[in-house]
C-alpha cells in the first residue's frame, strides 16, 4: 500500500510542479498548465576560482558558485518582443568586503525602459517569473502597462536593490563569457600568461605556482581556504606572496620588503587575470625601487 501511495505521488509531482504560478520549463513559463510566456537562458561562466567549502561562507545563498547555480542569463518575452531581461553581474568595491553577485533586470516596450539591480539569490528568477504571471503582465502576446507598473512596484521595494552611485564606485562586470563588455582601454603595462609563466611585452618576467602551505607570519588576507600564489622572477627568486581570499572583492600582494599587504580592488576570479593584475603592480612596484 506504501509503496502504491509512493508511486502515485511521484507520478503527480510534475503535474503539480507544472501548475504552480510562473513555473519555468524548456522554454515556457506556465500560468497554471497553459503557456504564459517564452524565456531564454543564455551565457557561459567565466573562468573563475572553485568557492571550496560553502560552509565557509557566511551566506551561500548570495553566491552562485556555493550553490551550484549556473547564473545564467535570462530574457522574458512573446512572440512578438522581448520585455524583461536580467543579466548577471558582479560587483566589486573597496566598500564592499565581499564580492556582491547581482542581476541586472531591464524591463523594456514601447513607454518604459526601466533598470532594477537587485542582489543574488538562487530564487530570484523563479521569483520573478512567478510574478510577471501573478500580476498578469501579459495580455494576447502583448504587455499589459498597468500591470507591469504593479510588478516595478513590487520590484521596487524589495531588499537588495543596488542603487546605481553604489555600483559607480567600483568594478561591474558581466558573469558571463558570450555577454558584450566595454572594450578593454590601452594598458601601459602587457602582461601575458603563459601556463606558469608571466611574459611582459612578450618578455619573459618571471614564473607563478600554487602555493599549498602558508608561509610564517601573520599575513593579512591569510585563512582557511584562500588560494595562495608564489611569483619569482627568471632566476627562481622569490618576488610575492599572492593571496586570494574566497568571496572576497580584492586579493592581496605581499612583496618581501613590505610591512603590509597591497590591496587590489577586482573582480575577477580567473586565476590568470589575477595574476596578470598581481604582475602589473609589481611591475610598478619595482619600478620606483631604488
């Protein structure tokens, strides 16, 4: 008998999942069984460092690698437009501890071209779909305004927006590989990696590994899974320490010399940009020393 009762619910969970308000499937966001809109989920991640152990975060929810989200991007639409677009973003800022993830949601027709910036959480987009079908945005294939303002209202007053002078006074960039970004400016110092090889101007400048083990001392930005580097110049010289901590919006270059760590303000989570940034500051660095 258990088991029958078993099989039964098992054969009813996708019919039921299937009528929830704004339930999202291959495509299609369903109002109760009945297709109520398209979706796209486009996009790549980019290369980043692994979390390690989301129990080391204070919050997982608010980082999609501790979760396993893919943080795709997403576009909402009929036939006939696309009207709601939230792309993924990431932010960092020396007024920010941690990198914040976010999704830029841009709702757009013919009289309104509206931006909400609003923080991660692994249900933020079955949530906004789920409200585009309770505030019935849609009506015969087009938008219904009225009911959209009601859903920018609701929008509005959810915790976690980011208002757009917080996001100036930092670094904003896309998730994604296969979302346009601004093209990149001129850079004075070309820096290049190679495998575990650092080239400026196609000159080769010095070597990088993975450090398991940190060194003595009491290094700032040091602690239970950061991801440590060790750069030496061409001879095996010892240059700088590289410490990355997880989440963190800013990594930190700790040269022989130097009481303190410098602090370097990024996004980025690939191991080779880091270093190439870390490489950049060091060139400078020994630039100005005597």
């Amino acid at each position: 008998m258990r088991l029958l009762v078993y099989i039964c619910l098992t054969l009813l969970l996708p019919v039921a999942a299937l009528c929830q308000p704004g339930y999202m499937k291959k495509g299609k966001v369903y109002k109760g069984n009945v297709p109520f809109c398209s979706y796209k989920e486009s996009g790549y991640r980019i290369s980043t460092l692994m979390m390690g152990n989301p129990g080391e975060v204070s919050n997982p929810n608010a980082y999609p690698e501790a979760v396993g989200d893919p943080f795709k991007d997403y576009s909402f639409g009929t036939e006939y437009q696309s009207f709601v677009t939230a792309k993924a973003k990431i932010f960092a800022s020396a007024h920010e501890l941690y990198i914040v993830y976010f999704y830029n949601i841009r709702i757009r027709f013919e009289t309104m071209d509206l931006e909400l910036n609003v923080r991660y959480n692994p249900m933020l987009i079955r949530t906004l779909a789920q409200d585009m079908v309770k505030y019935d945005v849609i009506n015969g294939n087009f938008v219904n305004e009225k009911n959209m303002h009601k859903l920018i209202d609701k929008w509005n007053e959810k915790n976690g927006l980011l208002n757009t002078t917080h996001l100036q006074q930092g670094i904003v960039n896309n998730y994604n590989s296969g979302t346009p970004t601004p093209a990149e400016k001129p850079q004075s110092i070309n820096i290049r990696i190679a495998g575990d090889k650092i080239y400026r101007n196609d000159t080769l400048m010095g070597y990088y590994r993975m450090d398991m083990h940190l060194p003595l001392g009491n290094l700032h930005g040091s602690s239970k899974n950061n991801y440590l580097y060790r750069i030496e110049d061409t001879t095996g010289k010892f240059i700088a320490w590289v410490k990355v901590p997880m989440a963190r919006s800013v990594f930190f270059i700790s040269i022989p010399e130097n009481d303190e760590s410098l602090c370097v303000v990024t996004t980025d989570r690939d191991e080779r940009k880091i270093i190439a940034s870390a490489a950049k500051v060091l060139t400078v660095h020994l630039a100005g020393k005597p």
